[in-house]
C-alpha cells in the first residue's frame, strides 16, 4: 500500500511540473516603436502582432505618448478612433502600410481651429501640428463653422470620413478667387469602404491651397487641403504607404460602422 501512495504522489508531482512548464512558455510579445528615418523614404512598417489584445496595447502606447501633444478635440474618442483605425489597418494589411506616417485630421472642430496632426507611428512622435485643414463646401452651409454633412458621392463636394492610403504626388492644379494655382497634390485611396470608397475617382486629394492660412481654412471640393509651405514639406513625406484619418462625431452612423474603427 505504501508503495502504491508514493506511485501516486509522484505522479502527482510530475504533472505539476509539466504543468507549469507548459504555463511558464507561453508569452505575449509585446509591440515596440522603432524610430523612423529621419529621410522620410519608404520602408516597410515594422510587423504588428495580430490579435484585439495587442492592437488595445498599441493604442492604448500612442494614446499615452501623443494625446498631450493634441491641443484640443471635438470628442473624447476621436484620438482612440484614429489610432484604433491605424493599428488595426497596419494589422491587416502591413505590406501596404509602408511609412510610419498617420495624417490625422478632427472635423469636428470648426475650420478656424487648428484640426491636422501628423504623428509617427513607430517612434510615437509628433512630426507636425496642429495647424489648419480645409473641409468641403458641402459639408458646412457657411464658409466658418464646424462641418456637418459629410458624403461618399460624386459632386457633392463633401468631405468623406474615415481611413485613407496615401498614394503618389503630382502636380496640383487648382482654381480660387477666380484664378489658378498650382501645388503639390497627394492623390488618396479610400479604404473604409462605403464611406470614401469613391475618393480617388471623385479626385479627392490632399493639397496645398492659396486660401489656407496659419488662422483659418477656406473650403475645398472635399479634399483635406492645407497651407502651400507646409503641403509641400509634408505631402512627399507621407506618400505613398502612410494613413491619412478624417474624424468626425457628427455622422453617427461612420462612427459606428467604420470597418478599421469597429473592427
């Protein structure tokens, strides 16, 4: 009998120990910001772990690293929702996410505060802001004011909510005051699906503009245009593998059902 109870207990005892071996590996590897070339030049985004635990991580990383740099917010959410929307973007699809570069702009603040950040990612760093960004004459009834309607149609001459990849330069050209100029133009793609499915074929680009200014933003066709200096020290920068986030509380139901945001 003695020897059948000292059996059992080291059975016992063995399973224990495999037991905790098996509890000790399993590890959660955590996601790091590498700095990013000060160059700005293309570089695949460092590989993020997949999983809703470790996108929260990320976000909640940025929320603690760059929410003092934002000067002021139209809703509580409105920083998370970006970084939500970058993270879980670069999660999916990280072969497109080729800078670390985020454009973030809050229309929910009127068009006389200064609304356009641009963050990195990876180094969790303010790279710019704020300063003014233009919204599109459809989206408010005024030229000054916080806008309201905001739509995925062609001609409406709207601003479109949600996540963007950036894509090439080219020369801009554009009318104003009854003139034409000419900038630095940043062409954008859509990819929050019915909400700015239809950006690039409604032409709806980033830009620098004549009517922008330190102090006020004029309205565009719908295209989050900026001061001419500083489009054309950013724009190259951010092309061609960076995320562009166009935020608003005013359109109850993007907020909802943004696929990045939501998912």
């Amino acid at each position: 009998m003695m020897r059948q109870s000292a059996a059992i207990l080291g059975s016992l005892a063995l399973v224990f120990v495999l037991s905790g071996a098996n509890e000790s590996s399993s590890t959660v590897t955590p996601v790091t910001a590498a700095a990013s070339a000060a160059s700005g030049t293309a570089s695949p985004a460092a590989p993020v772990d997949t999983g809703a635990a470790t996108v929260e991580a990320a976000v909640a990383s940025a929320l603690s690293a760059l929410s003092e740099h934002v000067a002021e917010s139209s809703h509580p959410q409105a920083l998370r929702s970006a970084f939500t929307a970058y993270f879980n973007y670069r999660t999916a699809h990280p072969e497109r996410v080729r800078k670390p570069y985020l454009y973030f702009v809050d229309y929910g603040l009127s068009n006389t505060t200064a609304r356009g950040y641009v963050f990195d990612m990876e180094s969790l760093t303010l790279v710019e802001g704020p300063f003014t960004v233009a919204h599109g004459r459809g989206s408010s009834r005024g030229r000054n004011g916080v806008p309201t309607r905001f739509s995925n149609r062609p001609g409406s001459a709207t601003t479109s909510l949600g996540l963007y990849v950036t894509a090439e330069t080219y020369g801009f050209v554009g009318h104003a005051g009854g003139g034409t100029y000419r900038s630095v133009g940043l062409r954008l793609e859509g990819v929050s699906g019915e909400f700015n499915s239809a950006a690039r074929a409604r032409g709806v680009v980033a830009h620098g503009a004549p009517y922008m200014s330190a102090r006020d933003a004029g309205r565009s066709e719908g295209c989050p245009a900026l001061e001419e200096q500083r489009a054309q020290r950013l724009l190259p920068m951010i092309a061609n593998g960076s995320l562009v986030f166009l935020y608003s509380p005013n359109d109850p139901i993007w907020m909802e059902q943004d696929p990045w945001v939501n998912s």
